[in-house]
C-alpha cells in the first residue's frame, strides 16, 4: 500500500516535471495564455536584439513596443520577432515571452524590484540572427514571389537567419492583417509545410546506400519514364545508363522511383524518421511545424512519388536546412538554436535552455558519401549556379510539382551548406511557383552563403 | 469480551497482525519479569523512574493512564516537528491572510483579517492541544491543518467571499473530526452502527435524485431547508468505508461480505445516475483495494477490476461527457476555446507560475473554470510555485503514509480495514484530480482533499482524519487493556 502510495507520487512528480519541463515555456507562451498581457500591465517587456546586438524590438517607457526604425531590417526580421500582439504566436516576442516579460526571474530580483519601487524588466535576448544577412537575402529574392530562406551555422546549430517572405511590418500590422491570403504572418521557415521534391532524394540515396547491396556497381537505365502501378514516374528527357552518383547529379526520378520500389516503405520511412519525418519536434528555441512522410503503404505508385519528395511527403525549410547540417556534420542532428543570450534587467547572463543531446541520424561513413554525391550536384549536376570561388558547396536541387496544372509553376529547391569548416554554413531556399531549383533557387543560395562568408559570422 | 478478538480473514492482514503481535509482546514481559516489582514500586513511588517506567508502574499498580502517558508508551515522540509545524502553519495563515486582505481591500477582505482570529487558534489547539487530552496522532494533525491552511489562505486571496465561508466549515469539520475520533475509539458495537450509517448513506444519497437541480452535467447537489446545500456522496463516503470495513472484516465467506458489496453497488448505481462518476470512480476503487487487503483473492480482484474497465468502456459509450473528457485529455488544444479550455487554463497557470510561482494574489486564476475547487491545485501552483506544488503532494504521502504505519499496528482486522480504506480514499481521490489537473490521466471532476472550496468535501475529509485518529485511540486503548497489569492478553 505504501509503496503503491509513493509509486503514485512519483508517477505525478515525474509527469509533472517532464510537462512543465518540456512544455511549460510553450504553454505560457501560448496565445490563450491571459497572463501575458495582464503581465505586460505590470512588467516592462525587455529587448529583442540581433546577434551583433542590434536592438530589433524594445518597450518605451509607456510600454508600447517599438521596432527598428529602418524598415527594410524591421521587414526582414518581422516573423523572427515577431509582434507584441501575439498575432505571430511563433516570433520571438510571443514564444519568449517568459523571458522578455520577466516570468523567468527568480524571487530575488524581483524582491529587489518591490523593494526599490522600480518597475519589473523582463529579460532581453540576444538572438543568433544576423539582421543585416536577413535584410540582403531579403534584398536579392526573387520579385515579387513568395519563399523562404533559412542560413544555419551547422557547427553550433545557430540560426543566421530566417527570412520568410512576404514580409509584414510590425509598426502597421492591420495591413497584412487584411491580406490573410499571403500569409505574411507565417513564418514559412518553420510553419511552411511544403512538398520537399528532388531535395528528398537525399533520404532516400541515404536509405538506399545502408539498406541494399551493391551500391556501387548500381546501374539505371533511364529511358525517360518509369512504369509503377497504373502510372509512370516521367522524366523530362532520357539520362540513359545512370549509376548512383550520377543519377543523384542529374537528380533522376525514374532512376530513385526504381530504387524505391526496391526499398519499400519501410526502409525509406526509418531513414526519414532518422532524420526527422514524423517526429514532434519540441526545440526549445523555436517552433517547428513537423514534418511527415506517409508511413501507410498505399499502393506502389505512392511509394515512388514518395521517394522524389512528391505526393503526400511534405517538410519545411528549416527542416531540410537541418538535414544538410546533419549530413555536414558527419551525421549528428542537432537542434537548431535561436537563442544567443538571455541578458537580465539587471545585465547578467541567463542560462539558456538546455537543448536536446544530439543524436546519430546518420552513419559517417554514409555521410561522407552523400556529401561526395551532394559535391557532384554543384560541380557538374543540377546544381552549378550554386558554386562559390574558394569554398567547395554541398547540395542538392528540387524541382516540386504542386499542381497537376503544367502552367502552375513548380516550387523552387536548394539546399545545401559549405564544406570547409571556417565558413560552416547551410543554407536552405525555396522560392513558391518560382520553376527550377537549379535555376532559380541555387543562385540565391549562393548570394546568401557568400553574404554570411562576407559577414564573417561565426 | 465479546467480539473482542477477530480471526483474521486475510493472509496480508494476519501476516501484518502476527508481526505486530510478535514485536511487541516481549517488550513488556521480559521487562516485567526482569525487576522485582515491589522494588520498582518502590522507586516509581519515589520519582526515580523514565517516563515509559513510570507508566508502566502505574497501570499495575492503578489500571489507569492517561492519554499523554499512552503517547509515552507508543513511543509517538513526534513533539517537536509537530510543534515547529503548528507554529509555521499558525504564522503562514496569519500573514497570508493578512497579504489578502491587503490585496482585497474590501470589506471581505477585512473578514478575512478577522478570520485570522479565529483560524490560527483552531489550528493551534487541534494540533498542540488535542492530541494531549486524546486519543489522536499529532503529526497527522499538524499536517492536515498546514494543507486546510494552505487551501483557505489561496481562497482568501483568490476569491475571499469563499475563503471566509471555509474557514467557518474548517471550524465545523475539526468538531466533526473530534466527534469520529471518539466514535471509532470508544465504539463497541460497530455492527449497528454501520447498519445506521448504511440506511442513512443510502437514504440521503438518493436526495439529489429527487430535489436536486442539473449542475455542469451532474445532479450530485441537494439543497435542504435546516442543513443548506450539501454534496451527499460527499458525506456517504464515511458510510462505504465503514460498510466495508465491518463485512469484511468480521465475515469470511463471499455471502457474509455481500451486504457491503450490494452496498456499494448500489451507491454507484445510484451515483450513475447522478452522473457523479469522479465519485463513483473513487467508491468503486477503494472498494476494490480494501476487498484485496480483506481477501487476498487475486481472481477475485481482477475479476472486480475487469468489472470496472467494462463499465468504463459501458461509461464512456453511453455518456458523451465522458467522450469529452477523454479526447480533451489527449488533445486539449483541438478545442482550446470549448472542451479543452480547462484543463489548457490549468496547464498554462501552472507553466506561468515558474518554479517560485507568481506570487500571492498574483495572476489570473479565476480564468480557470472551477479554480476554487476541482482545479485549486493549479491555482497554488501559479501562487506558490512548481516545487510547492510538489511539496504539497509530498505531504499528503507522509500524512497517509504515517496513517498506514499507525494501521500496521492495528491488531484487529477491522480497525486495519477501516484505515486503510480511508487511507485508499484519499490517496485515490488526491491522485485522480491531481492527475487530472496537470493531463496525466482524463479529468474526473472530483475535489482536492482538504485544499478545495467546499463544506461536504471538507466535513468528509476531516472525518476521514477523524478515523484514523480513531483508530490510533482504539489501538491505544487496546493496548492498555493487554497491558499485564490489567490482565489482557495477546494474540
């Protein structure tokens, strides 16, 4: 009985920790929350700064919150910090609100703040963007479309930048209110689920060369379509005889529509999962909508657009921008941090939170060749417009079909990183309708790694 | 001595009395036998003798002692612990209710400012005084009054009118206490004494049938012209425990313990129809724990248990509420504005206290539906913080688990199934709404001992710490009457 008695309590203790650990800041973040704007009455909400310390968002002495005064940066940076209203529940100023309006503050400062009558400050972040890298990516995306580029350090997981258009401005918020249609409250880099495309051909080469024989010797003839099912898998030109390496340069989907049927959904799905698919992401520093690959085995045909990262396969930006610092890190997935520092009212430096212990997704030795695969895409594959002088680049393109419709434009893929680790840079772009990856995407991937090597952001 | 020595019915329960018996009995007789007794008169005459010599002097030689001696005897030495938490319970009370009738400023709030009066000296003398002219475990005592404490201080503050009227059933439920004590411990005739409390439970049960009102999905309340309105399931509980505690402990056979079952069978049919299914849920579970202690008859058990998960699944096909309650439990934020909104209210006070909370009278309870009872716990965690909450669970574990240890030394089946039923009942009903208030387990809309806004449940609770205080007395008494000198005798 006593033992069932204390059994019971430490159940609730530990379901009680595990809860108020894992999703107590997101809980107070959350909309529904009242306490966040009762608290605003009484606490003065603190700063949100770039990673050079640039203030991006700060309160005036009555409390209202003011932005950067250039818009252009206030634009570019607009879902990162989003508005003090909590219209963007994900910007930092809603989601870090148990820092900024002081819920984090221990009973000592705020004994000090009762005890000198002086109004309670909250915490101010320092987060790891570069306002200045968001603004230039900003600057050279292509007009008028839509998209979103995510710049990530992959050595140490910081977030460069996060760059989702179109943009609103947090100083006239009830004019993209109005449009709800263009989404500009969303931030595409983490809420943006978006059908991956050729992109995903790096999960199912990475599944391909653990799970069956004989990789090496692969060869695929592509004869410009393959037959699955009641469809065929069509390419718009034969390759010819294709083996592994080649077909992932030339990005062929009869050649990946082939192998897929060798693997099968499982396999596929357990690399995907690997790396991410399906998982509940709950990353500390931001929210991540979760990506999904279809774990159902459907019919033969689903399984092969599956594995080109069409039909029912979807991910964000931010997501793929993580595959490729996996594989830039020899494997190891990381969680992708946000936070630079937590500075108090009083000028101290908080603790961040604790980030998730990385994890292997990948082996090395996997990964050292799909980076060689990845390596080939920029040299001589889909891939050129994205090469850098001086750094050799890693990618991979994505053309992804959205509409049945042919004069509906396919969204535009890239991502890739920098492989010398004195400029440890991934970078993922997509551009909405925006037609070729290789065309339309790899360029600007490149503007924006050579921006962040120009920035010399470490 | 009629009755006086029970056979025990069950393997667990024998086996627990068996120990104590043995553990106890050479204490006394080899001390006994080791002085000469005229000597040790002698020098007790002379004040030359501990306390535990004197008193055992004193009973050969007089028969009689007295409760505090008893207290000497079964070695509850527990003065200073129980004094420090009298006093911090005191001073806690005081200045939280002094910090909310600042934060009110009201007219309530000045009542509350008066409460101090009257709260602090009820917990004093219960917890300091009352365990040294009776029969009663003073830490259960302290601690009990620290929790009422901590529940009336975060009323006071949250919503004084409430807070107020608690303190008053606070007051009304220690004399409750008192009056179960004196019962469990001076009773002999248990037999019509259950069957009194069985015809009343059953009779005032059914009331809400006939005059009660539909209150959030369920018909559990009644209103009376003289007693005002009251929750009688509430109340019933004393009558389920003490069923079940007479028929299985004096009877062995299946037949002898069916009163008690069809007892309670029928208090939950009629809390089924009621919808009162928290209730239900906590009437069924303690009787299916103190038919395992009673019985040790695993199939049995089982047998009872798959009885229950079928009639849950029956539940949760027949009542959409429970639907409900079930898919909110899974997934709130599905309906973060309708279903869920409770328990999301709930959660996000708990994640907004932090780990020291927001601070008395600080943030926006009320914005939990039934804040004041049901989910009052959530209120004390975004008051008082995380670990606070913790702690105050971990009280409610050292409170029963010193009951269960006061119980072990039990030697009679019946007093043992008494307690542990009570004990059962509140660890049961702590669990399920605390479980359910931070989404461990689907939310049953039951109180939280001693914390929860509400006369019934606070006159039930306290009554259930009067059993256990009872059944300490009744030991004690016991004990003294096997004392060598009065000529009892072991078993």
């Amino acid at each position: 009985m006593l033992l069932l008695m204390i059994a019971l309590f430490c159940l609730i203790v530990a379901y009680f920790c595990y809860s108020v650990y894992f999703y107590g800041g997101r809980w107070v973040a959350n909309p529904y929350n009242p306490r966040i704007n009762n608290q605003k009455q009484y606490v003065k909400m603190g700063s949100v700064m770039d990673r050079s310390g640039l203030v991006l968002a700060w309160s005036d002495e009555n409390g209202q919150r003011r932005y950067h005064k250039d818009a252009r940066i206030r634009q570019a940076v607009s879902q990162v910090v989003g508005d003090s209203g909590g219209k963007v529940s994900t910007g930092a100023d809603t989601f870090h609100a148990q820092y900024l309006l002081g819920f984090k503050s221990s009973i000592f400062e705020r004994l000090g703040d009762a005890i000198t009558g002086k109004r309670q400050e909250g915490d101010s972040l320092e987060l790891t963007i570069s306002a200045e890298l968001s603004r230039y990516i900003t600057e050279h995306f292509p007009d008028g479309k839509r998209g979103a580029v995510v710049v990530m350090n992959y050595r140490t997981s910081e977030i460069l930048a996060m760059v989702s258009l179109p943009q609103f401005d947090p100083t006239n918020l009830s004019a993209s209110l109005a449009d709800s249609e263009a989404g500009a409250l969303m931030n595409r880099c983490t809420q943006g689920l978006y059908p991956p495309g050729s992109t995903f051909k790096i999960v199912t080469m990475i599944s391909a060369i653990d799970h069956l024989p004989d990789m090496d010797n692969f060869a695929f003839e592509c004869t410009g379509y393959y037959p699955v099912g009641h469809y065929s898998v069509t390419e718009s030109s034969a390759h010819g005889i294709q083996d592994l390496r080649s077909a992932f340069a030339n990005s062929c989907n009869t050649t990946f529509a082939a192998l897929s049927q060798q693997l099968g959904y499982k396999l596929i799905g357990d690399t995907a999962r690997q790396l991410g698919f399906n998982e509940n992401f709950m990353f500390n520093d931001v929210i991540v909508y979760n990506s999904s690959y279809p774990a159902d085995d459907l019919s033969p045909e689903d399984l092969a657009w599956s594995s080109i990262g069409q039909g029912r396969v979807l991910a964000t930006p931010l997501h793929l921008t993580l595959i490729a610092a996996t594989i830039a890190n020899k494997g190891i997935f990381r969680e992708p941090r946000l936070l630079h520092r937590i500075i108090t009212a009083g000028g101290q430096e908080r603790m961040l939170p604790f980030a998730a212990p990385d994890r292997s997704a990948v082996s090395s030795e996997t990964a050292a060749r799909i980076e060689a695969d990845m390596m080939e895409v920029i040299r001589r594959g889909t891939g050129t417009r994205a090469a850098l002088n001086n750094y050799t680049v890693a990618g991979k393109t994505g053309t992804a079909e959205v509409s049945n419709d042919k004069s509906v434009a396919a969204h535009a893929w890239f991502v890739g990183y920098i492989r010398e680790k004195e400029a440890p840079y991934a970078v993922c772009v997509l551009v909405e309708n925006g037609g070729s990856g290789g065309r339309v995407a790899a360029p600007l991937a490149r503007r924006a790694l050579q921006k962040a090597i120009d920035l010399k952001l470490n | 001595m009629p009755k006086k020595e029970q056979v025990f019915a069950g393997r667990k329960v024998s086996e627990a009395g068996k120990k104590n018996a043995g553990a106890e009995k050479p204490v006394f007789r080899k001390r006994e036998r080791s002085a000469a007794p005229a000597e040790r008169t002698k020098k007790w005459k002379a004040g030359e003798l501990t306390g535990r010599e004197t008193f055992r002097e004193k009973s050969r030689n007089k028969g009689r002692v007295s409760a505090a001696e008893m207290r000497l005897l079964t070695g509850s030495r527990l003065d200073l612990p129980v004094v420090v938490i009298a006093i911090l319970t005191a001073v806690f009370e005081a200045l939280g209710l002094l910090l909310a009738a600042a934060h009110t400023r009201e007219t309530v709030g000045m009542d509350s400012l008066a409460m101090i009066w009257v709260i602090v000296p009820l917990g004093l003398v219960s917890s300091l005084l009352l365990p040294r002219i009776m029969h009663m475990d003073a830490l259960i005592m302290a601690l009990t009054n620290f929790l009422c404490g901590v529940g009336i201080v975060t009323l006071c503050t949250v919503s004084p009118l409430r807070g107020n009227r608690q303190i008053l059933f606070y007051a009304v439920s220690l004399g409750v206490m008192v009056l179960m004590t004196l019962l469990v411990t001076r009773i002999q005739r248990y037999h019509l004494l259950t069957l009194f409390l069985m015809v009343a439970g059953l009779a005032i049960l059914v009331l809400p049938l006939i005059f009660g009102k539909w209150n959030n999905g369920a018909k559990n309340w009644v209103s009376l012209p003289v007693l005002g309105s009251f929750q009688p399931s509430e109340l019933v509980k004393i009558s389920v425990l003490f069923a079940l505690a007479y028929y299985f402990s004096a009877h062995r056979t299946f037949i002898q313990m069916l009163p008690a079952l069809l007892f309670t069978i029928a208090c939950l049919i009629v809390l089924m129809l009621q919808r009162d299914l928290g209730t239900a849920l906590i009437y069924y579970l303690s009787t299916l724990v103190v038919f395992y202690i009673a019985c040790g008859n695993i199939p049995l058990t089982l047998l009872g248990a798959g009885g229950g998960v079928g009639a849950a699944i029956l539940g949760y096909r027949m009542f959409a509420h429970v639907k409900v309650r079930v898919a909110m439990w899974k997934n709130p934020w599905s309906d973060p504005t309708g279903g869920g909104y409770q328990i999301i209210q709930a959660l996000l006070a708990i994640s907004s206290g932090g780990l020291f909370g927001m601070g008395l009278g600080q943030g926006t309870p009320e914005k939990i539906p039934a804040y004041y009872n049901d989910f009052i716990f959530a209120v004390i965690c975004e008051q008082f913080g995380q670990i606070f909450g913790v702690l105050l669970l971990l009280l409610y574990v050292i409170i029963l688990a010193r009951a269960v240890t006061l119980i072990n030394r039990s030697r009679r089946s019946l007093t043992m199934l008494l307690g542990y039923g009570t004990v059962a009942m509140l660890g049961i009903q702590t669990f399920m709404i605390t479980g359910g208030v931070i989404k461990l387990i689907p939310l049953t809309g039951v109180t939280m001992p001693f914390l929860s806004y509400g006369g019934s449940s606070m006159l039930s609770c306290m009554a259930m710490i009067g059993i256990l205080h009872g059944i300490t007395g009744k030991q004690q008494v016991e004990t003294k009457e096997s004392m060598p000198g009065k000529g009892g005798n072991y078993h």
